[in-house]
C-alpha cells in the first residue's frame, strides 16, 4: 500500500532531525543535502518501496548521529558554533510550499 | 647578502625578513621565514621570554608582537573568527576519505555479535559471517561489471599492485621477462618494478606528454614478444588526469599481453566495465571510496584466465592467490561502499563536478597560476593547480586552516619535488608550488567558497613578499637574472 502524504512528510521530518544530530559537520550537510534530493524523488505513483528504504534510512541516520555526538570532535572553520536547529522548520516550509 | 643585480627596495625589504638567518638558497630562505613569519606560537614564545629579561621592554615588546599579529592574521578582515570553529575544513580526498556513516552501520554487528570465522564452514557462526561476505563480493564486483568469483580480497592497493606486478612476472617471468609501466605511476608500482628489476626483469617506463597521457603508438611500439604485462593507472593520485583504459586494454589484448591497471583513485569515480575495457588484473582501494582502512580488492580474470604466483601462501583462502583469514567487518564495509558509490554515483558526479568547476575557475582566475595535467581527460575530484612565485610547502603552512598536500601522501615528508609534475615536463619551480585539492562527497559549497577565499588572500600575501614577485611585476625576466654562488 502506497504511503499516504502525512506518511512521507513525517518521515522527512524525523530523517531531516536525524541528519541534523550528526556532530560532524560534513555528514550533517550531506545528509541533509540527500534527504531534500531524495524526498523531491519521492512523488511517484506507487512509493512503497522508497517509503520502507527511508524507513530502514532513518534507522541507520538515527544509530549513526548518536554515534556521531558519543564521539564530538572540534567544529570545522566553516562552522558557526553558536548555529541552531533553524533548518528543519525552514526546509519543511519550503517542501510544503511545492507540493 | 647573496643576491646581486637587484634593485635597492626589494634587496633591503629581504634583508629585513631574514635578518637572522645566513646563507641558504635564497628561495628556501624566503619561503621560512614566510612560514615563520605566519607561526604565532613562535611570536609568542618569543615575546614571553624577553619579557623575562627585560621587564622595561615588555610594553614595546607586546606593541611589536601585536603589530605583527595585525600584519599576518589572515582571517579578521572579513569575519569574526571567534564564532566559527578551529578544525580545518578537509580536501584531501587522494589521501583518503571519510568512513560514511551508512558504512559504519554496516561494520558494527561485526564487532558486536557477528564474529564467527568466514572460513568455519561446519557451524552457523562461520555460515552467517561468510554469506555476508560473499554479498560484499558482489557489491564489490558490481561496479566494474565483473563476476563475484574474480574479486580477491587483500589489505589494500599496495598489496593488490605487489600481487598483479610480482605474481603475474614471476608465474611467466621465465618465457618473458619484460613488463611496461609508466613514469606517473604510484609509488608501489614503481618500487614493485624495480624489485623485479632487480630480479633480472626488464621494465620499460613509458614517458608522458605535458597533459599527462601516455602515448598510445608507443606502448603498441613498446611491446616485445617477451612482453607478460602492462601497468598503467587509470586516474593519477596527484594530477587526476585520466589514461585512455579502453584504448590500452585493446592494445593489450591484441598483442595478447596482460593489463593491469591501478584503479585506487578511479574505482566507484569514473565509469570502469572490465569486460568492455579488456582489463585482466586491477587494484581496488576500500578507504578511496568512504570505506574502512586496511582492505582493498584485486581483480582477476578467470576467463581468458590470468594466473599468479602469491604473494601470500597459506590455508589457500581467496582461490590460493591471498591467504590468510578475512576481515569480515572490513570486508563488509568495503561492500557497503562499493554498493554506495554505484548507488549514489550520478548524485555524487553531479556534486563534485560543480564544486570542482567552481574551484578551479576561482584559484586560475589569479594571476599566474596553471592547471596541472589534461582538462579534458581528467576526473573532477582532483584539482593541481601550480601557484608560481610562491613556495607550495610554505602556502601549506600558511592555509593551516585547510588540509592539503602537495602531492602523494607518501611522498608529503619528503621536500622533493612532486615525480609526476616533474614528468609532465614541469621544472622545479612550478613542482614545488604545487597545491593538490581533492574534492568528495562530503565536501560542501561553503568549504569550497572558504578555501577560494583563503588561497587568495594568502597566495597575494605570499607574493607581496617575495623580491622574485616583486621583479615579475618589474617586467624583469627571471630567467636572464645572474645569481651570485653561495
């Protein structure tokens, strides 16, 4: 059964977080990067198959960016050290917005 | 001092920087004390220990460290560095990748639970370790279109070049004992045919044009009756420029001869079919590709079949050619990886083309500067751009905000000049300010925007510097200056 549109949205929120606990910088932005690429993939007719892979995604995002903060290293020079959580709500936005 | 012919302002300005120091290559001299120049530590060290002595000077002493900081301090004048980080953004992607997470995540139950021997085959515990091996045998050879049964595991690239070069000459060294290679290779390949030299092999190392390809009506020229093998990368580690494999794997196939190519840098980066491109033999690198360290993969064909002599002889694991236990959560890894990078290939093309562009157009729109090796022929990933008039070591200490080399990893602790530039026809000048960026998946637009940046400023400081610049900017040709002996 395909997922419904409530289904895919959650699921991009909670992967969007999940990207956004990575510790390091590098693999945060990448992440995020993939998840705004892949969920723009996301509208064909039957998306089963891609709703239970970000399932299965999301596992390994949320397992991995908790490894990634038991083991903090220095901010990258790039990095604001004061930065926030402001990207989901502004990414959701936006992702709203186009459907 | 030693310089003669030199005009009055610049002489003094470099007597002034080197007050200290006596007669050493004037270029070498210029590059230290620019670097030292640079190193707050020693300005620090320095001052805390006069203040020591001198208590009446301590005031002048600071003004003097403070106007110093002013003068080099890089990063103030556009941003305040004390809201950003300190870890130094990461573009040396040649020398080796992140692990991605998704990988990682595939190595953990292998540490945690899955510990079983892959070689037990009489309980569950070597069954479950081994099926999992043989699905990272088919990630593996997925990419390059090969079966799963020709991919031999090893610990790394080194390991699979010393296999296919020793194995491949000694097994029909006897009949034909001659093997081509090129001047551009990796060093392990270049090391490994030397010992065969020693053996009582001969080699032949073919040379390269200025683009850094290899002349194709000469290999063909080159090979000998008694020839049993040709090695040639497909993506060169320092300059990234791409050898025509399809071409040389026919070549090779013609004259019935055996192909080896080292596809460290180029596996899971630029499309490689081995059936399609005649390959025979072909080393594969994990921790290129954001997997583990310590495993790589060698690729050898069953049909036509290419044999070996071992490197390694033990409980005949890996078809004889490599034994020794595997590494289950390296190997898996590995697997993953491979799997990733065929998955995530267009995406992560698409992404390094951008920044490279980006990157490149920014650092050759400064005056002066060059690109290394072939354009057209060449994977994105890898950028060598030469910075004439600055010394490349002392920019390297000056861009400590950014991880670079100059060249191979192998060679970085050596200060000679880059081999393969030096092939390329570049004199030592150009080899020596050479800065190699490597560019990846994890690499972002605004590091690439950072790097452009800093290489600009400090490139300019640098020159502003050199009396050499200085007589560039005069219209004095260098080549017609005399320079007094030392």
């Amino acid at each position: 059964m395909p997922a419904s549109r409530q289904q895919v949205l959650r699921l991009y929120r909670n992967v969007l977080r999940a990207s956004h606990e990575f510790e390091y910088y590098n693999f945060r932005e990448y992440f995020l990067r993939k998840a705004r690429r892949d969920f723009r993939a996301f509208k064909g007719e039957d998306n089963t198959e891609a709703y239970n892979d970000g399932l299965k995604q999301l596992g390994i995002l949320r397992r991995q960016s908790m490894i990634s903060q038991m083991y903090p290293f220095d901010k990258l020079v790039v990095e604001r050290l004061d930065e926030r959580h402001h990207e989901i709500g502004a990414a959701l936005d936006a992702s709203t917005s186009h459907n | 001092m030693s310089l003669i012919t030199i005009s009055d302002t610049s002489l003094m300005r470099f007597a002034q920087l080197t007050r200290s120091v006596a007669a050493v290559s004037s270029r070498r001299l210029f590059a230290t004390s620019a670097a030292r120049a640079t190193s707050q530590t020693s300005v620090n060290r320095m001052a805390s220990v006069q203040q020591q002595q001198q208590q009446q000077q301590q005031q002048l002493q600071t003004d003097e460290s403070k106007a110093n900081e002013g003068h080099i301090s890089f990063k103030n004048a556009y941003r305040d560095d004390s809201k950003f980080g300190k870890r130094p953004i990461y573009l040396d992607m040649q020398a080796t990748t992140p692990v991605d997470p998704r990988v990682l995540d595939k190595m953990l139950p292998f540490f945690t639970g899955l510990y079983g021997n892959p070689h037990s085959s009489t309980h569950a515990y070597g069954w479950e370790t081994d099926k999992e091996i043989e699905k990272a045998r088919k990630n593996v050879a997925d990419v390059i279109n090969a079966d799963p049964r020709e991919i031999i595991f090893t610990s790394g690239a080194t390991e699979c070049n010393n296999t296919a070069l020793k194995g491949v000459a000694r097994f029909y060294g006897k009949r034909k004992p001659h093997i081509i290679t090129t001047q551009t290779e990796h060093k392990c390949v270049l090391d490994s045919c030397r010992h065969l030299q020693d053996e009582g092999f001969e080699v032949t190392y073919l040379p390269v044009d200025t683009d850094g390809l290899i002349d194709l009506e000469l290999l063909e020229k080159s090979i000998r009756k008694d020839t049993c093998l040709v090695s040639v990368m497909a993506v060169n580690n320092e300059i990234g420029v791409e050898q025509p494999i399809e071409e040389i794997g026919r070549i090779c196939r013609k004259h019935k001869v055996f192909f080896h190519t080292d596809c460290a840098q180029a596996y899971g980066k630029i499309p490689i079919d081995v059936n399609k491109m005649n390959i025979d033999l072909m080393s594969i690198s994990s921790h290129k590709v954001y997997g583990p360290m310590g495993i790589g993969a060698l690729y050898v064909r069953r049909r036509p079949r290419v044999r070996l002599e071992p490197l390694i002889n033990g409980g005949g694991q890996e078809r004889g050619l490599r034994s020794g236990t595997l590494a289950p959560p390296l190997v898996c890894g590995f697997g993953e990886a491979a799997r990733l990078v065929r998955e995530e290939y267009d995406a992560d093309h698409e992404h390094i083309v951008k920044l490279s562009n980006k990157l490149s157009d920014s650092l050759l729109s400064i005056p002066y500067t060059q690109f290394n090796g072939s354009k057209e022929h060449h994977f994105p990933g890898c950028v060598n751009i030469s910075f004439s008039y600055v010394e490349g070591e002392s920019l390297l200490m000056a861009l400590k905000d950014v991880a670079l080399s100059s060249g191979s990893a192998c060679t970085s602790a050596s200060l000679e000049p880059s081999y393969v530039l030096h092939a390329l026809g570049a004199d030592d000048a150009l080899a020596h300010s050479s800065i190699r960026f490597g560019i990846g998946r994890f690499t972002t637009e605004a590091e690439i925007d950072y790097v452009i940046n800093a290489i600009k400023e400090r490139v300019q400081f640098l020159r502003d510097l050199s009396p050499l610049y200085e007589m560039v900017q005069q219209g004095i040709d260098l080549s017609t200056i005399q320079w007094a002996g030392h």
